[in-house]
C-alpha cells in the first residue's frame, strides 16, 4: 500500500466510524420517539452549532485556555515529580502512596472547594485540570525512566558519565516514549478537568454553557457544546500525537 493510499484510508475509516456513529444516533431517536428536550437529532443540534456561530469561540476559547494552562502546569509538576521518584528510593517510597491515595479521590467533590478557596475566576479550573492530569504523567514518566535499556546503562557506566549527563542524554530521551504516553492520556482528561470546574463555578466556558442549557432545557445547545468540546480533544490529542512523531521519530507511532 503506498503512502497516499494509506493517508486516504487513515482519513476515509474515522469519517465512516463518524457518519455510522450519527447515523445510529438518526435512528434511536427515531426508533424511540425521544422528545427532541430529551435527545435533540443531528438536524438539530447541527442547527445550534449555526444559529450561536457568534457565540460559541468566545466560550470555545475559554475552555482551551483553561484546558491548556492546567496541562502545562501539569507537565511541570508531573515530570519534577517522576524524576524525584526515579531517582530516589526513598521518595519512591512515600511519595507514590499519597498519589495513589489522592487520585482515588473523586474530583467532582474538590470542585465547589475549589471555588470556595480561589474564586470564579480561571484559578479553580486550571487547578482542577492539574489534579486529574498530573498522575498518569508522574507514573509514565517514572516508568520510562527507570526502564532504559540494559545495554545503555552499561555503555554510560563504562565511560564514567556524571548523573546529569546520564539523565540528558540516555535515561530522558530513553523515556520519552513513555513519557509521551502520560502526555497523551493527560491531555484526553484536561479537557473534563476543566469542564469539572466550570460545572461548579463559572460564567463562561462551554462547561457553563452545558449546565446553562440544561437549566433552560435547551438539549440542542448542550450537545451542540459537547461536540465542540468532543472536536477539541480530538484536535489537542493528535497535536500531541503529531509532536511525538517529531521529538521521537524512533519510537513505533500507531
């Protein structure tokens, strides 16, 4: 199969596995005689994307910016807090229950305390992105740090390497195929994390939108936001996707 072949075929299933999708959405609704209050149809939903094309950038814009800014303090605090971890028994030791312990902890419960300590501002949102993003990234990142090869780690023990050039040149970009794959599930859950935060408080975003919409029974609006919240995942996970493919040509790219 040459390159445009399999370019073509990469574009040609998601947008079948897309039309299959609505199409069993076209015919549920059909089938069961949902209200149009209960489950709005493509028409409609396709409808409110339309009728508010002025509205929804400012609240699309909102949302990425919180979803962005919580991922990037993430990756921060992930990677800082992987490299602790790898490197030191000890913090291994302690640090890791308490991120286990802490991730079991539902976030949807830290969200109005949130509000309370920081206001209604973006602060809460992009504290709530960090909270559901930072563990998959810490345990990647700790893993592909502590898994080099053994031949790597016998070549820098053989030319006496200090720690830290062991770290930049063998052990991190060792790990970076890992580290990506934290990368890319933290980014799939940043966007919920801000949503999270704006379903307690909040009076923009495409989350305030979806409880707004709600309140009023406008379904079609809602769903209309969750498309667009849907199509913003998507595009920040092949982002990343395509960034792996150009830090790290090396690694088997599915």
């Amino acid at each position: 199969m040459t390159i445009g072949s399999r370019r073509l075929v990469s574009l040609l299933l998601p947008t079948l596995a897309l039309a299959a999708a609505i199409g069993i959405w076209w015919l549920a609704k059909w089938a069961f005689h949902w209200p149009s209050f209960v489950v709005p149809s493509p028409a409609e939903v396709a409808r409110a994307l339309w009728n508010r094309r002025s509205y929804f950038p400012s609240q699309s814009w909102t949302t990425l910016v919180e979803t962005l800014e919580g991922f990037i303090l993430s990756v921060v605090v992930g990677v800082a807090c992987a490299i602790a971890i790898a490197y030191s028994r000890l913090l291994e030791r302690s640090i890791y229950p308490l991120l286990v312990a802490f991730n079991a902890v539902p976030k949807l419960a830290l969200a109005p305390i949130l509000v309370l300590w920081m206001g209604f501002g973006a602060a809460p949102k992009v504290v709530m992105v960090l909270l559901i993003c930072v563990f998959p990234i810490v345990l990647s990142t700790a893993t592909g740090l502590k898994s080099t090869p053994a031949e790597l780690e016998e070549l820098i023990r053989s030319l006496s390497a200090s720690k830290l050039q062991s770290f930049r040149t063998v052990h991190f970009p060792s790990a970076l195929p890992h580290i990506f794959v934290g990368l890319k599930v933290g980014i799939s859950l940043a966007v919920i994390g801000a949503v999270i935060g704006e379903f307690v408080g909040a009076t923009r975003g495409l989350g305030y939108v979806i409880v707004a919409s709600g309140q009023n029974a406008d379904t079609a609006l809602a769903f209309a936001s969750i498309v667009i919240l849907a199509v913003m995942s998507v595009v920040l996970f092949y982002a990343l996707v395509a960034l792996e493919r150009l830090i790290v040509p090396w690694a088997n790219h599915q």
